[in-house]
C-alpha cells in the first residue's frame, strides 16, 4: 500500500514533518509449499508467517530547524499514527499501529549541491530520511493495522 502526503503523521506522540509518503508491505518468510507426483507444478501454498513492514518517507528541509527533528532510535517501539486519504479527499481513515523502529537512514541527494557549494534553490537542499519499522499484532492473530473512517 502506497499513500501520498499523509496528515499528521506521529510516533510515540511526537509528530512526524514532511512526510512524503508511508509504504505498507507484507511479505512473508515462511511458506508452507506443497508438490504431488502428478507434475512440475506446486498444488498447495500458504504464507504461515507475515511481516507487516511500513517505510516513512520524509522530506527534510535543510534550511527549516522544525524539520531537524531528531528520529527515533531502532528498537524503539510505539503506536505510530496518520491520517490517509484517497487524492486528499476530505474524508478518509486513521490508520494506527504498533510498530518497532528497524532502521532510520537520511541521504542528501546530489541535486543538494553541498559538494559543489550551493544547489539550485529551496527544494534542492532537502535530505530525505526514511524511518523503516516492523508493525506488531496485539495478538499475533489480529491484523496489526487498524484504521476507522474519518
């Protein structure tokens, strides 16, 4: 799941500036996989264990102190919340969840232009830092997001 300039993105109830999108992957690592004697072709397969993995894309302008937030530290686990919507529409969900930060990287593109002294204007000195966490089931059966319409 892929959502574009979500609102008021928080974790551990400190807000989040310039986030640019959220990503919501599962993915799985353990199959149960199974093949007959009839032909090459599996018959049977089923994600048994899932991993609820969300990225935070956030867009730092170098230039604004309030976007030099510091960001959380790995293992690091809180509710992380947003509001999303379709095209920013006036309507849509809050989306929570339990979530352990897993890594926090922050890149400063070339087009910044540190290297060579300057950059080509407000958008070109912005760093982009990408908060990358591990959504976690209350239970282990319940989907660990939740959201509830607007």
């Amino acid at each position: 799941m892929l959502l574009i300039n979500p609102k008021s993105v928080a974790f551990a109830d400190s807000p989040l500036p310039g986030v640019r999108s959220i990503i919501i992957d599962r993915k799985t690592d353990i199959l149960a996989e199974e093949w007959t004697d009839a032909g090459p072709h599996q018959v049977f397969c089923d994600a048994t264990k899932l991993r609820t993995i969300v990225r935070i894309v956030q867009q730092l302008d170098i230039g604004d102190a309030a976007n030099l937030t510091v960001a959380p530290l790995p293992g690091v686990q809180d509710q992380l919340t947003f509001q999303a919507s379709i095209n920013n529409a006036p309507r849509g969900c809050n989306v929570s969840m339990v979530a352990c930060v897993v890594s926090v990287i922050t890149e400063i593109p070339p087009s910044a232009g540190f290297a060579s002294g300057g950059g080509a204007g407000p958008a070109a000195r912005a760093a982009v830092r990408t908060i990358t966490l591990q959504a976690i089931s209350p239970d282990g059966t319940a989907d660990p997001v939740q959201t509830t319409p607007i």
